[in-house]
C-alpha cells in the first residue's frame, strides 16, 4: 500500500486523536489500538504486541524519546531529534583506573560529536521511514501513541514485503520482518532479536504500563518460526574472535588497544590471569554517557579507558573490548577494577525521561547470567554494583566518584530477569529491609538533569530518599565525604548523598508509623514507607556491628592487605580510612568477607606483576549508596 494511500487510510485515526489537554486514555484503549493498527497492516497482532513489548514494554514514556532517540511503544528512532540536548557529561573527575602506582598518565576525556541526520545508520532513523510509509506526520509519531504504534506496523509490514513474503496471518512467517524491525546491521543481533520477540510470543505478557493502561499479549506456546528468513536479508556476520559470551547473546569482538607511550606510560587496561591469579566477585553496570558509535571509538582509544563489554540499546547488540582474564579501568577503584567485569550500557543518565530497551536489559540480564555462573559471582546488589555503588578509594577521591547508572536505571526489572526478584523473606519485625520502591509510580523529584536546580522531568526511579527525621520536609541526611562543610546533601539527580537504591540491604534502626528508619553512613535515615505503597520489603541477612569495648571502627573504601604483606619491590599503599564512623550500636549489613588483596600492576610488561595477599581480612558492608569495607578484626556478626 503506498504513501497516500496509507495516508487516506490513517485520517479516522488521527482525526480522533485525543487533544494534548485530553483526561487518561478509557481502559482498553491501548489494547484496541494494537489490534486496529496490526489489521489494518496485515500485521498479526501477537507480533506487533511482542516486538512492541520488546523494544517499550508497551509503555509511552509521555512522548520521551529511549536513550538512542526512540520514541513510543513501537520504539521509532529519530537520534538527531532526540540526542540534540542530550548532556554528555563526566560526573566528576574520576580516574577510572583507582590506582596511582603508575603515577601520571595521557589521557583523552573528547568525545566525538552527534552525527547528522545523513550520516546515522537507518537503524536511527526509523520513525522517518514510518511517516514516509504512512503519511503520518513525524511529530505525531513521536507524541501520538495511536500514531506510533500504526507507524511501527508499518514498517513490519513493509519488511515483510521487502522479502518478497505475503502479509500472512501466521506470526512464524514473520521471523525475517521481525529480525529486520530490529535495526541489526549483523546476522547475529537481528536473529537474537527476533528470537526473544517470538519468546515473549510463546510465554504471553500481561502488564499496566506507565498510562495505567492493561495490556495483554495471550500465550502462543506451538509457534514454530522460520528461523532460516534471517538469511535472505543480506546482513553481514560479526567478527566473533574471542568473545566470551552465552549463546542467548549476539557478540561481537571490538578489541580495546593494548599500547605502550613511552615514559613508562602505556593503555588502556592491564593484563591478568584472572581468576587463577584472583577471584572475579563484582559485575559493575555503567551508562555510556555517549552514543553508540562514539562509545566504540572512545573503547578504541589506547589514552581513554577501557571495559569488558558494552551493550546496545536499540537492539540489545553486545561488543566485548577486554578479556576476562585481564583488568579494565571502569570503576575508579583499582581493587574492584581488579575483581570485576565492567558492563557499559548505550546511555546518558541525565537525559531527561530517558529509558532503556527491554532488549538492552534482557541481553544485559543474560550476560551477567553467564558470567555469575562462571565466576560463582553472587547475584545480589552486593557483587552485581552500579558505577555509582562503587566507593572512592580514599577521602580525597569520593568526590570525583561516577554516578551512572543513576536513580532511573530499572534494578527490580533487571533482577526480575535475572530470576533473582527482590521479595520479602522476613516478617513485620525483621532487622533488615531490601529497597524496592514500585518503579513506575515512584516518581521523586530530581534535578539538574538540564540545569542545576531546576526539576528534571518526572520520570519513574529506583532510589528512595533520606531525611534526618520521619517527615518530608526533613532535611536530607549529609555525606561527609561529599560535603566535608556539613553542607546537606540535595536532591541533584547526581548526588548520591541521601539515596538508598532498589535491591540494597540495610539495618532497621526505627520504624515509625509510614517511616523507617535505616543506618546509613554512621547515621539514622528515614525513608517513606508507608502502609499499600511499601519502598522496601524485610529481608533476612548477616548484620555487624563494633566489637565489644569498641566505640567506633574505620570504614575503608579498598581492602588493602596489611604493610607485612608486601614482598621487596612492592610498594606498600596505604590503608587509609574514609572520612566515616561505623559506631557502636549501629549495624550494617555484610556483603561478604575477603581478605586484604592488592594487584600491583605498574608496567606495560606483565612480567614483573604481582598479587599482594595479606593475613587482614575484610567484611564488604552497604554503608551508604556505595559499598565500604571494615576490618573484620573491629567487628562481630550476627543474624539479622
């Protein structure tokens, strides 16, 4: 059907587009809008429900472009449009390798500019081709969800025409369109698209989404779809080379420079032999604060820094840049670098109602999957961390620490893909609570995100609040480190100061009619929790607090071995104590116990590398927003 023809068809349906000033959608409507679109483009219904579940969840977002500049339940992009203000931004002054043993080094913070609108690869540009294809107009598109939606069939529907196959009303002839709505540019990527649609098609969906509007895909167990149509498209095969990937993900081999300067300066990570030489216990979750293509250019850069895997959002695409087996520089923490694989995701945390893909979650979640069973890694919020979970190494580095992934990241939905959903395992009257505020409807106000100060736009978030008393007009909690004035901490959208994050465990210290209150960086912090519209749930775990005799103990943001320890050559750093007080009668929460380890790692050459393992070992606590380690030696444990 071409252009006008389409165009003439669409005028009821524009026509009765609500105005902007319109009350909520009538229940259903959503639903009805599916299924109308899908007929009138020939479009099984179950296909456009599941590919629109796979990019959107079916939610609209208020018209709010994806990181990658999609817009709607069907996810048309527009990049240029939508990343045209997008922040790009450092967080601070972090160096992201945490360690000084190597003193100076080059380095490279330039990110490449936004490309114009000629220069993006279709997989951008989508929403151009849908209002071509419909007569739509483009901002229509983006805005109307009626409109998107009859977008979106569109361009399935053309793929399935452009492969030369009849608009068929069976969902497994439509494999090759699916894979091709995907964006893939690589055989692997669009088939591993596709396949997770037609599971959401096998397993049926059921949900609310964010205009409170229930949506509902029914099973299709017997759908058997023809996988071989991906072969007809004409996409390239991705140079896998010695990726470290589950099968479920595509994967594709950008390798991260291993390069000399001179001057004993050399980038951008360091070689291992992990875990022979040390165990692999934390999974580290970033956000790109670029685009794709400039992402890869930065991982490819020997002065810029580096990670083991960076992750795509349209489509879920997986790169891997380091071997597991070697060391990053991601986090700002040289002894989690040494520990961890870095997992950078196509993303800018302030980007105003910015969302991510359920194709980046699901492939992210499968990746992490993977690697927890290969390296026994706990998945929990205590080894699987946020960049922004990660503490500064030294009082003189909290500040500088990064804040990505940022209150917006979705941790209920990503554990509930990683089969490790938080729920509660205690009773009324349990010592510790797991955050888990509901993330749609939980909306606190941000700001910053454009300007400092002024609101950011109200966006669903993981992270709850905390005030000095149970009241909401409370000051916040203060971060010493952050703020070593005593100024308080604010309600930045980068300011990790008074915020406790879904799936992190703390202490009860109180509760208070609709308020509990938790221990929180030597202190007591309140958070709403109110009775019907719970921010955590009670929880079972291991608790410490001071030994006996003990008024205080030092909090630590690196477990370092003890001076002994060190071997001749090796010089000793520090175990110095972060500006905090772990005090008597408080209690955190214990996120494992190791012992005092240090890599040292000075030189291009891994020759004359070494692993420093002390007799002092270590509890990991949740102390604030970020982990912190104490000496097991202050401590005693006990149930919570």
């Amino acid at each position: 059907m071409g252009a006008v023809a389409s165009a003439a068809l669409l005028l009821p349906l524009l026509s009765a587009a609500p105005p902007a000033a319109a009350g909520p959608p009538a229940p259903g409507s959503l639903q009805r809008q599916f299924a109308a679109a899908a007929e009138r483009q020939g479009v099984p219904p179950s296909v456009l429900l599941a590919v629109s579940y796979l990019q959107s969840r079916w939610d609209g977002h208020g018209g709010a472009p994806s990181v990658t500049g999609g817009y709607g339940p069907m996810h048309l992009t527009d990049a240029v449009t939508a990343l045209a203000e997008a922040p790009h931004h450092s967080h601070g002054e972090e160096d992201a390798r945490g360690d000084d043993a190597r003193g100076p080094r080059h380095g490279s913070e330039s990110a490449t500019p936004l490309r114009t609108r000629d220069q993006l690869p279709d997989r951008l540009k989508t929403l151009d081709r849908a209002a071509a294809l419909t007569g739509i107009p483009a901002e229509e598109l983006r805005t109307g969800t009626a409109a998107n939606i009859e977008g979106g069939a569109a361009l399935l529907a053309a793929a399935q025409r452009a492969s030369g196959r009849p608009l068929s009303a069976d969902p497994a002839d439509w494999f090759g369109a699916v894979a091709r709505y995907s964006g893939a540019d690589d055989t692997a990527t669009a088939t591993a698209y596709a396949n997770d649609v037609f599971d959401v098609i096998r397993a049926g969906e059921s949900r609310t989404t964010d205009s409170g509007q229930v949506v509902t895909l029914a099973a299709d167990p017997d759908v058997a779809p023809a996988r071989g149509q991906v072969g007809s498209l004409g996409l390239r095969s991705p140079s896998t080379g010695p990726t470290e990937c589950p099968r479920t993900v595509a994967c594709e081999w950008i390798p991260a420079p291993y390069e000399e300067f001179g001057d004993g300066d050399y980038g951008n990570h360091d070689k291992a032999n992990r875990p022979a030489s040390q165990s692999i216990e934390y999974i580290v979750v970033h956000d790109t604060e670029a685009t794709w293509d400039v992402t890869l250019k930065l991982v490819k850069d020997p002065t810029y820094v580096s990670w083991q895997y960076s992750l795509r959002s349209s489509d879920g695409h997986v790169a891997q840049h380091v071997p597991l087996k070697d060391v990053g520089w991601h986090a700002g923490n040289w002894f989690v670098n040494a520990k961890s694989v870095g997992l950078e995701h196509e993303g800018f945390l302030t980007a105003p109602d910015s969302w991510y893909t359920e194709a980046m979650y699901r492939s992210s979640a499968r990746l992490v999957k993977y690697l927890a069973q290969r390296y026994d890694i706990p998945l929990d919020r205590q080894h699987v961390l946020g960049h922004d979970n990660v503490p500064g190494t030294v009082t003189s580095t909290i500040r500088g620490m990064h804040t990505d992934p940022g209150p917006y990241w979705d941790w209920a939905h990503y554990f509930r893909l990683l089969d490790r959903p938080f729920t509660a395992s205690a009773g009324p009257h349990a010592r510790v609570v797991t955050i888990r505020p509901q993330y749609a409807t939980h909306q606190p106000t941000y700001t910053g995100c454009v300007k400092t100060g002024e609101a950011c736009a109200p966006h669903g978030s993981g992270a709850v609040r905390l005030h000095t008393a149970p009241a909401a007009d409370a000051p916040l909690v203060k971060d010493a480190g952050l703020r070593p004035g005593g100024e308080d901490s604010t309600t930045g959208v980068n300011d990790t100061g008074a915020r406790a994050s879904t799936g992190q465990q703390y202490a009860v210290a109180e509760r208070r009619g609709d308020w509990t209150a938790i221990w929180y960086l030597g202190q007591k912090a309140w958070f709403h929790d109110p009775k019907g519209e719970r921010t955590a749930v009670n929880a079972r775990g291991l608790l410490l607090t001071p030994r006996e005799g003990l008024a205080e103990v030092s909090v630590y943001g690196r477990a370092y071995p003890e001076a002994s320890a060190y071997p001749a050559g090796v010089p000793v750093q520090a175990v110095s104590p972060l500006p905090y007080k772990l005090l008597a009668g408080q209690s955190y929460v214990v996120g494992g116990r190791t012992p005092g380890e240090y890599y040292f790692a000075p030189t291009f050459d891994p020759a004359g590398h070494r692993v420093v393992r002390g007799q002092e070992e270590y509890y990991q606590i949740q102390f604030g927003h970020r982990v912190a380690f104490v000496k097991a030696a202050d401590v005693r444990v006990s149930r919570g």
